[in-house]
C-alpha cells in the first residue's frame, strides 16, 4: 500500500482522482475498478485526505464585503422557496427567536443554544441555566417532553463535575461542560444498556474548564449513559441520560 | 483581527450573555449550531471560515465574482450536510476547503496557467492559517502539510500546487509547465505519494512521543 508505483492492473490515476482533477472518462474507468478492489478504495481514502490538507493551504482572502449576509440569504431563499428538503423552521430568525423564546413554541434552534449555553455557563461557575438547580441527588437536571432534548449531571467521584446535554431531534447530537477538577484531555464514550460502548471522540479540558459537542451516530442509539474517561484509562465522571 | 460587530450585536442574548465570546466556541460546536439553523451561529461561523473559503474558490478562479459565488455555494453545502462532518477525517476548515475545491472545479475546467501565482503560491507556503480562532491543532495539522511540501523537489511540489490548489487536470499542469502529459502525471503521482508517507511518519512519530 505504500509504494505509490502500481502494477497495471491498478490504476495510476488515483492521486488525480484524489485531487479532483481527473477527467470524467477516466473518473468511470477508476469507479469501476474501485467497485471490487478494497485496497485502491483504501488508497483513494488516504489520497483524499492529503488532498484535502492541500485545498487548505490555499491563502485566505477576505470576500466583498457583505458576504455573510449574501450567504444567508442565500440560505433563506431555499427555505422559504420550498426547495430545501429540510423542515421550514430550520432556519429560525434572530428577531423572531428573541421575541418567542419565552412562549409555547420552542423552535429546534432555541433548544440548540440553550444547551450550548447552559454548558457555557457551567465553565462560569454560573450554575444551572436550564431548569432548577442540581442537588446531586438526580442525574437529570432538566427535560422538554414536547421535544427531544434532556439535561444531565456528569458525576465524578467526589460529586458532579459538569453537565451534559442531549438532543434527540433530527440528527442527534449532544453537548457537555466539565469543571476545570479535570484537566487534560478526556474521551467520551457512549454505553447502551447491554454494555455496548462506542467511543465518540476525545477533547481537552483546560484550566478555564472544558466544552465539546458532536454528533451521536446511528450506532449509538439506545445508548444510555455517558462515560468521560481520562488518557490512563480512568473513568473520570459519568452521566445517564434520560 | 478587527472587531466583529456581530459579537456586539448578540451579546445581551444567551451564551453571549453569560460572557461566553461566540469566538471561544469549537469549530465543531460552531458548525452544529450552524447546520441546526441558529443565525446568530450561523454569522459567527461564516466569519470564521469566510476567508479560508474565498481564498480556496479564488486559488482555482482566478476571479472575484465567479469565487464569490463559489464561496457561497460552498457555505450553502456546509449547511445542508453539516450533519455528515466526521471529526476523524479531518478539521472543519479542512472539509470545508475539500468542498469549496471541488465546487470550484466543477465550475472551471478552463482554468489559464500562471506560472508567477504557482510561485507566488509556493512562498507563501509557510505561513498557513494564523487566525486567532484556529485552533492549535489545526495549526499543527497545517505545519505537517507545508512541511512535507516543502519536503518535495521544486518540480512535483509545483505539480501539486498546480493541481491541489489551482485544480488544475494533468493535462493542464503539463500545458503550463511545458511538460509531456506523462510526465506531469507521474509528478502528481509521485508527489502525492510521498505527501502520504510523509504525513503518515509524522502521524507515527507523533504518537510514538504519547
């Protein structure tokens, strides 16, 4: 795999096909040979991800002004014109939002920043932003039954140490804050109830504290419990979610 | 880097007022509240990435408007798919570039050589991205790429700066290097192929150093 001179029965051109470069004749010529050889599939991986790395080293150059707004717009008119395949209410507006928030509808988004920002506020010190403050005796510090989103403590041994947030509509996805007591980089991992553990990405805490989201994979559906383990193994802290 | 007024504009509103600055968010965090539709997100992301994005669509253009367009395209996708980002492949400014590249290709496939830009392109290799956002990691992941560039002998890093920055095809490269399409096939082969195994031994001895 790592001597990049190939036997004719491989093709030459994956590099290119990596790059994007390749012409379309050729392209089909490569996906059909990519279609019963694993090893060039794993080539083409690897090629892409240097590939990718190049595109990057591309100068940054600053857009006209007024481009964020162009982009949104942008955005907007693919919503509003019914050609997203996307839920309406995606896309939720600042002004409406802020005026809103406090009724009976609560958009995706609002969920969205509230856990953002009650994991923000626990690097503060600030406390519990969602709902009424932890006493250590339940893990759950908060939910919305008409959505899909819940609030828990991640408990170390010596007590609770962050918080976690889960939302379960449209892609799952889950966000958490942890106490500066830790300091270092942790993984977390996802445990269903059978024992399944999936592993969904390592971050750093620092010594202002520690804030990392992702998505939830398909995998891990049905997981229940959130386990931040340290780089010597140790489990740090722990959360169940509802 | 100047005052983003966007910050101002927002900071009596949620994470903003706890004190959180929208710029100490991660860029993965950034793009979930991105993609999940919060505007406030979604501006703060778009100046995040707005220059790295331009400056990958103007590499391959060559032209204001068209990269601009490009740009937009680019972002537009990011928000569509933003759920599809997989942190184990990459950084986000990263998968953002692969996107505006190949957007940017599909556009163009007439793209005129400019032998000065290649140059040009090469010298301003070691700089990489410096913003004050970027995270040091990404820094880091930017520092192996230019130094196994560097690495290269002048004709196949030209080669790949050619084809993975300008998205120029073989056939294009050995237009404007004067080149048989062989050869400048074989370079970017060759190129490619020593970039990999030279980010692969840094990968190695990285974690040998754990």
């Amino acid at each position: 795999m790592t001597d990049y001179t190939r036997s004719d029965s491989h093709p030459e051109t994956l590099a290119e096909m990596a790059l994007g470069v390749l012409d379309p004749e050729e392209r089909t010529s490569v996906l059909t040979h990519l279609a019963s050889c694993p090893a060039c599939r794993e080539e083409l991986l690897e090629l892409s991800a240097v590939a990718d790395r190049i595109a990057a080293q591309a100068p940054p150059a600053e857009p006209p002004a007024g481009f964020e707004d162009r982009v949104l717009a942008r955005i907007d008119s693919q919503i509003l014109g019914g050609t997203s395949a996307l839920p309406r209410n995606r896309w939720e507006r600042a002004d409406r939002r802020t005026y809103k928030a406090s009724g009976s509808r609560r958009s995706v988004s609002w969920k969205h920043l509230a856990a953002v920002a009650a994991a923000a506020a626990l690097l503060l010190g600030a406390g519990a932003a969602i709902g009424s403050a932890a006493t250590g005796t339940s893990s759950t510090v908060a939910s919305d039954t008409t959505g899909g989103w819940s609030a828990s403590l991640l408990v170390g041994p010596s007590g609770p140490v962050g918080r976690v947030f889960f939302d379960s509509d449209g892609h799952p996805w889950m966000s958490m804050g942890i106490s500066a007591s830790q300091v270092g980089t942790l993984r977390c991992e996802l445990v269903s109830p059978a024992g399944k553990v999936i592993v969904l990405g390592t971050f750093q805490v620092t010594s202002q504290g520690g804030y990392w989201a992702t998505y939830i994979p398909v995998s891990a559906r049905g997981a229940n419990t959130v386990r931040l383990v340290d780089t010597s193994g140790k489990m740090v802290a722990t959360a169940t979610m509802k | 880097m100047a005052l983003n007024p966007i910050s101002a504009r927002v900071r009596n509103y949620d994470v903003r007022q706890m004190g959180i600055p929208v710029s100490s968010l991660s860029d993965e965090a950034l793009l979930a509240g991105y993609a999940s539709g919060d505007r406030e997100l979604a501006v703060a992301f778009i100046r995040r990435f707005q220059s790295r994005v331009y400056g990958v669509a103007l590499a391959v253009l060559g032209d204001p408007t068209g990269a601009e367009d490009v740009a937009q395209q680019a972002f537009e996708r990011a928000w569509r798919h933003g759920s599809t980002y997989d942190a184990r492949r990459g950084s986000v400014g990263t998968w953002l570039a692969a996107i505006t590249r190949n957007l940017a290709i599909d556009t163009t496939r007439v793209r005129k050589a400019d032998p000065i830009e290649v140059d040009a392109l090469l010298a301003a290799l070691p700089a990489g991205p410096n913003e004050p956002e970027t995270k040091a990691l990404e820094a880091e992941s930017s520092r192996e790429i230019t130094r196994a560039l560097r690495l290269l002998p002048t004709d196949q890093a030209r080669a790949i700066v050619l084809a993975g920055m300008l998205g120029m095809s073989a056939s294009q490269v050995a237009a404007a290097e004067s080149i048989p399409l062989g050869t400048a096939k074989t370079r970017i082969r060759t190129a490619m192929g020593r970039l990999r195994s030279s980010l692969r031994y840094e990968h190695l001895a990285e974690h040998s150093n754990d």
